[in-house]
C-alpha cells in the first residue's frame, strides 16, 4: 500500500491467516510416513539398476506420488511395502533402458566408471578391489531374476515380499538366493 508521503507499507499475514492454512489429509500423512521410512531405501534399490543418483531420486518421488494417488483412489493396502518396491524395481527398470537408450545414441564417458576406496594401505586396497571385481563379475553374470533377488534381500524385503514384486513363486526366490549365495561363497574361496 502506497502511503501519502509516498513510503510502502507491507502487509503480512497475521495469525490468523497462518493458521488457517489447510491441514494434512490421512492420505497425504501416511504418505509422507512412507516417504521418510522408505526414500533411502527405494533409493539404494534404484541405483543398483545402474542409474544416476539423479535418476534414482526421480523414481523415488514418482513411487511415492504413485502410492499417493493408489490411496486417494481408495485400492488396496495390503503389503504396502512389497507394493512400493514393486514400483520402484518397474520404473528404474524403465529409466535404464531409457537410459541404455539414450547411451546408445551417444559416446561413454570411460571415467565414470573409475571410484577411489580411501583405505590406508595400498596392498589392502588391491586385496579389497580384486575380490569386488570378482564378485561383482559373479553378480553380473547372475540371470537378472536372481540378481534381483539379491538386491531385494539386501534392502530386507522377506522372501515372500520378494515373490510378490518380481511376480515369481516363493520357491523360486528361494532356490534363486541359494544359488546366487552359493556362486559368491565359491568365487570368494572364504
């Protein structure tokens, strides 16, 4: 407002006005519980598919918009948890072949690939990559039902939760995660 002596005066809002701002719905609270008990989670799951951080923190906001609008529209909520990570394993799925899509039109960069372990002593350091290369090999060469149960199992999901998000039986998970174990203890000669 533009008084006389031509000062501007701002109005801000009072109280009141604050405390009128609209009220968290039991959807949106749920929701938000969810989110802060399973982002980091979902997240570590994301980026096992080999996508960006970035990548991983875009499916993670569409799972939980997902979880919202399966609530709002009142449908099922039972294994809420199996649910969410079958959300997750689907669109980071669909972002790395969006992605091996995009890489195919472009050039890799050769460095991304390259980490730093800060371990103090070099010999160690060796010791420490070789046999995470060998594993990692191991992992790789895994059939990808296998290899998402291991990742499944990693993030705590029970073998049925498991079942239910990769659509195969309990046996199946069962007799995946024995063998793929079974693999890494050989490879690792422990």
């Amino acid at each position: 407002m533009l008084t006389k002596d031509s000062t501007i005066e701002l109005a801000l809002p009072s109280t009141t006005d604050v405390l009128r701002l609209p009220r968290p719905s039991e959807i949106e609270l749920e929701v938000m519980s969810y989110f802060e008990q399973y982002r980091d989670p979902i997240l570590r799951y994301s980026i096992s598919f080999g996508i960006s951080v970035h990548d991983a923190e875009e499916v993670a906001q569409e799972v939980f918009l997902a979880l919202f609008r399966h609530l709002q529209l009142g449908r099922s909520q039972k294994n809420l948890r199996g649910w969410i990570y079958r959300v997750a394993h689907n669109l980071a799925l669909k972002q790395r072949y969006a992605n091996q899509q995009f890489h195919a039109r472009t050039e890799p960069d050769e460095n991304m690939e390259q980490q730093h372990d800060p371990s103090p002593n070099p010999e160690e350091q060796l010791s420490f990559a070789q046999r995470r290369r060998r594993l990692l090999t191991v992992v790789h060469v895994l059939p990808e039902t296998d290899q998402n149960c291991l990742r499944l199992r990693a993030e705590g999901l029970r073998y049925r939760e498991i079942a239910a998000v990769l659509g195969i039986s309990l046996g199946s998970v069962s007799i995946s995660l024995t063998r793929s174990i079974e693999r890494l203890i050989r490879s690792d000669g422990r």
